[in-house]
C-alpha cells in the first residue's frame, strides 16, 4: 500500500474541512469547529496564505492531513514549524502515514532552516503521546498553554487603542 505526501491545493478545501471535522469528533471538540469553509480558504490559499497543509494518501485516496504554520525562536534566533493538527482516519492508523506526515514535516524544518518541529497533544491521549515519544519528541512538562480568545481577545485588543492611541 504506497503512502504518499502532497501539498494542498485549493480544491482540497472541502476534503480539508471534512478531516479537521473528523479530527474535532475524535478529540471530542466537534462543539468548538466554527470555521466557515470559504474564510478557511482564504486564510490556507489566499494572498496571505497563514498555514499550509500536507495531506497524507494511501493508494491514491486521502487518509490524514497535517495543517502547520511559522513560528519564532528567539533564543535560537530562527523560525520553527507549529503543528496544529495532525489527524489520519482510523481505518488508516498504523499504516505509518502519521509518521510519514511528520517526517515530511520535519524534512521541511531541515530545508527551512528551522530550529524546531513543534505541536500540543492532549493530556489524556496517551496512544499519540506514545507514537511521538517514539519518534523522539518530548514532553514539555515545565510549558503551561495559555490562550486568549472570543470576548477576552476583543477587550485586550481594544485596550491597545486606549492606553497607547494607536496600535503597533
């Protein structure tokens, strides 16, 4: 069963949308997915495209995908890659496409000049915590995540406008 490794392209949008749907049921977030699929679109293939998708297939048909995006060491003085999501359909799992998908991830760290290859994984799902640990990533236990959104986002945003009277 040949595994393969492609970029996304714009007609992959609605195959995209459906996996980070499936990849919400199985993190038991699909309550929390309210993206709408043209602005998805936009913002993955638009003029200012802010991440960029791999999608894995086996045997010519798609089973996973991994959505990622630029980041910043300071400390090292480089860009990183930020996994955001990485899901294979579990009919696919144990295939070695999740491997495959990181790999090519970590190949294009290598040819960006990254520092790092870098993702969250939920604390409660041991089985991915696992298959990483065997591909050599470790646990940044000493990290905590933290996050601003919805209301929160929009009332420290505008007191950029108040305390600075303008913004950067």
């Amino acid at each position: 069963m040949p595994l393969s490794i492609r970029p996304a392209t714009p007609d992959d949008l609605s195959l995209i949308a459906s996996l980070i749907r499936a990849l919400a049921d199985y993190e038991k977030l699909a309550d929390e997915v309210r993206f709408d699929e043209a602005v998805l679109g936009a913002k993955l293939f638009g003029a200012r495209p802010y991440a960029e998708v791999i999608i894995g297939e086996i045997d010519g048909a798609p089973q996973g995908f991994a959505l990622f995006f630029h980041n910043f060491s300071t400390f090292e003085g480089k860009p990183g890659i930020y996994l955001e999501d990485l899901f294979v359909r579990p009919e696919a799992r144990g295939s070695g496409l999740g491997k495959a998908l990181l790999a090519r991830l970590a190949a294009l760290a290598v040819e960006r000049d990254c520092a790092r290859l870098e993702w969250s994984v939920l604390d409660w799902n041991a089985p991915a915590i696992g298959f990483y640990k065997k591909l050599g990533a470790r646990l940044m236990d000493e990290w905590t995540v933290m996050r601003v959104d919805g209301a929160a986002l929009g009332q420290l945003g505008a007191q950029s406008d108040t305390e600075s009277g303008k913004t950067p």
